[in-house]
C-alpha cells in the first residue's frame, strides 16, 4: 500500500513542481515576449522601439507622475494615452511601426520616471 502512494506521489509533486508553464505576466504560449525592460527616464525623455507588421500588447507601468504611451503607425488608431501609470493595449500594425514611451516634461518640474515596458507579439 505504500509503495502504491509513493508511486502516486511522487509524478504529482513532479508536476506540481513546474508552475504551470507561465512567466506569471499574463502570458500564453501563443505570445511572444518581444521586450521586457525597465528604464529610468528623465523628464522630457523617452523610449521608442521598432515594431514589425503584426498585433502586439503592451504593458507599461510607471512610477511618480505617469507617462504617456504611443503607437505609431498602427491601423486601429490606438494612438497616444493620458499621462498613465499603468496601461495595457492590443494594437494592430499592417506596416512597420513603433512603440513610444515618454516622460512628458512640466516646465522643468517634473521627476524623472521609473518604467517597466513588456511587449508581446501575438
């Protein structure tokens, strides 16, 4: 009877062992991860990646007083954000784009921003 548990036991503590299989961001195995970084960006500065025809996400988050977040050259018109602290956006590109992350500038006054970019190709 024991060596039936054991037997039982150990492929579950096996499988229970690996997680689940995801990178705890709210991924699938049918995305990509194309970016993860974070970055200090002073005031006025910002971030910009290239982005090939296809649909991505992107999940930004800031510290302080927020960013503002653009796609451009997408087909849907997901444009520009708000100053945000956090967002997350699917936008579609036909042709080759850019995702822009921007520390708006405040007459000199304002912080400078930690951010977080996670980008995924779906």
């Amino acid at each position: 009877m024991k060596l039936k548990s054991i037997a039982i036991l150990a492929p579950l503590c096996f499988l229970a062992a690996c997680g689940g299989g995801g990178d705890g961001a709210g991924s699938t195995a049918s995305n990509d991860l194309v970016l993860r970084e974070s970055k200090v960006l002073e005031e006025g500065a910002s971030f910009s990646m290239r982005l090939t025809p296809g649909t991505y996400k992107a999940n930004v988050t800031s510290s302080s007083s927020g960013v503002v977040v653009t796609w451009v050259g997408d087909s849907q018109g997901c444009g520009k954000s708000g100053e945000v602290k956090v967002y997350s956006q699917i936008c579609t590109f036909t042709i080759t784009g850019q995702l822009l992350v921007a520390n708006p500038t405040t007459f000199g006054l304002g912080a400078q921003e930690i951010v977080t970019v996670e980008v995924f190709k779906l």
